[in-house]
C-alpha cells in the first residue's frame, strides 16, 4: 500500500517558497547595488523574477497538493537539472579565466566555495526534487486529493518539458528587446533590426510552445528544423563572433570583463564539443517525442467536463 506523502509534500513545499524569497531578495539587491544601465540588467531581473513566480506558485501548490504543482515540480527539476549539468561544464572552461581577478592566495577557497555552490544549486537541489516528485506514492498522494483534471494532465510530461522551455525563451528574448545585442553572421545587430529580431523570435517560439501543449504534429515539424538552422547559427556565432564587441555594445564591458579574456573560450575545443553534445542530446530528445504528435487528439476542458 502507498503511504500518504501529505506531510512532505508540506515540506518540499515550503523548500520552494523559500527559494522563491531567495530570488525576490537577488532582485532588490540588484536593483539597489547595480552600476549598470537598467536595461542592461532587466533580463537577469525578468528571469529571477520567473523563478520566483514559479518557486512561489509551485510551494503553495505543493502544500495543497495539487496535481499540477507535482507535474510542474517534476518537468521544471529535469530541466533545472539538465541546464544544472550543462552549466557545470561550462564553469570548468570559464573558472580559470575568472581566476584572474581573485588574488592567489584566495584562489583555493574561492574555487571550492564556487563549485560547491554550483552543485548544490544545480545538480542537488533539483535531483532531490525529481526523486521526490517522481515517486509513486507522492504521485498517489495528489490524485487522490485533488480530483479534478488539472492543465498539466492534457499534455505529456516530456512535451509540457519543450513547451516550458520554449515560452521562458520567449519571455526572456521580449525582457531583452529594450536594449538587445544579438550575434549573427558574423557581425552584431543592435537597436532597431535587433529589437525586431528579437521580438519576432519571441513570438515565434511562443506560438510553437501553445502549439506543441496542444500537440499539433505541424508544430513538431517546426520545432525540428528550427533545431538544424539554430545548430548551423549557433556554430557560425562560436566561430565568428567577438564576444568583446558583443560586451561593450551591451554597455556592460569593465575592465574586469577584459581582463579574464573570454573570447579565447570560444576557441577551445572543449566548448565545441560540448555544444555538440549538448545540440545532438535535444535533437535526439525532439525525435523520441515524436510518438505524441499524430496519433492522439489532445484533450479538452469540453472532454474533461
């Protein structure tokens, strides 16, 4: 028999409510300490501000047990996961260039708080999430408190995954479309074209993400070749662009961001390898979702009634 997990739902509960403070307190504190032009720091303060919306919604869910905060839990945790992952072998390419600015006899320390702040943040924090949410008995525990079919119930996991990731591309591309940068080709859009590019992107990848929740076949055809031209773009962008030039039209360039000399990452095999690992990883994901376009309709609230 399954045990009633009403109790630690509670308790992972309030675990994300407290995250959720966390990231409202990292915007009052970027706000009050910033040097920087606002619009310059608005997609960092818009993403916080996700986090803590999704933190909170999904703390008081949890302790009310609703299914949908479960489903959102557990979606959200694989990709924080996943991202956790990636981000951790990003901080192996970049730590040593970061390096330079700490003095050698706090270079110890500084590494070791570093890495494990990035693990706990990234890789335990949500896989702690994933093995709570993911349980059968907590799975149990909120169908059989909340009853009623919940917005998450009309859509595969793995596809409400893709279409999360997809909108929160888009609100962050619309928060950057006051002061956007953007490398292409070579070369560095910004003002009008990029505010244009920016925007039209972000209505793109919104329209596929409802789209892909509704799970029309013509939105996964979509998604696929979006996934090969961004593959060839992303290539030309680690192989063409100037990252300095990219820092100081942002308006964000000091001389700390020169003197850790980032545009040599982009020429370090080990960071085409891993955008390699990484665009082949989606891909492969994107094509073994396939099985839910096409053969079954989607459900309605008309149906769930």
């Amino acid at each position: 028999m399954l045990k009633d997990r009403s109790g630690a739902l509670v308790f992972f509960g309030i675990i994300h409510l407290i995250g959720g403070a966390i990231c409202l307190l990292i915007i009052l504190a970027t706000v009050a300490v910033s040097t920087v032009p606002q619009a310059s720091i608005a997609q960092n303060l818009l993403v916080y501000a996700v986090f803590a919306a999704y933190l909170f919604a999904v703390g008081i869910g949890s302790i009310r047990k609703r299914r949908w905060a479960r489903a959102l839990a557990l979606v959200v945790s694989w990709i924080w996961l996943i991202s956790g992952v990636i981000s951790g072998a990003m901080l192996i390419l970049v730590m040593p260039h970061i390096m330079v600015l700490v003095p050698p006899s706090a270079a110890r320390m500084v590494t070791v708080f570093v890495t494990a702040l990035v693990a706990l943040i990234y890789v335990i924090l949500p896989l702690v999430f994933i093995l709570f949410y993911g349980r059968r008995d907590v799975r149990a525990t909120v169908e059989t408190n909340d009853t009623q079919v919940r917005w998450t119930d009309r859509v595969p996991l793995p596809v409400l995954g893709v279409s999360l990731v997809l909108a929160f591309g888009a609100v962050v591309l619309i928060a950057n479309a006051a002061r956007p940068v953007i490398p292409l080709f070579g070369t560095v859009l910004s003002g009008a074209p990029a505010t244009l590019t920016a925007l039209a992107l972000a209505a793109l990848l919104a329209f596929v993400a409802v789209q892909l929740y509704r799970l029309k076949e013509s939105a996964w055809w979509t998604l696929v070749l979006l996934q090969l031209i961004g593959g060839v773009f992303a290539a030309l962008m680690l192989a063409r662009t100037d990252i300095n030039r990219v820092y100081e039209q942002m308006g964000v360039m000091t001389p700390q961001i020169r003197a850790m000399h980032l545009e040599q990452i982009f020429g370090n095999p080990l960071l085409w390898g891993l955008a390699a690992v990484a665009w082949i990883a989606y891909f492969a994901f994107l094509i073994w979702i396939r099985r839910y376009f096409g053969r079954f309709a989607p459900r309605t609230r008309a149906e769930d009634a």
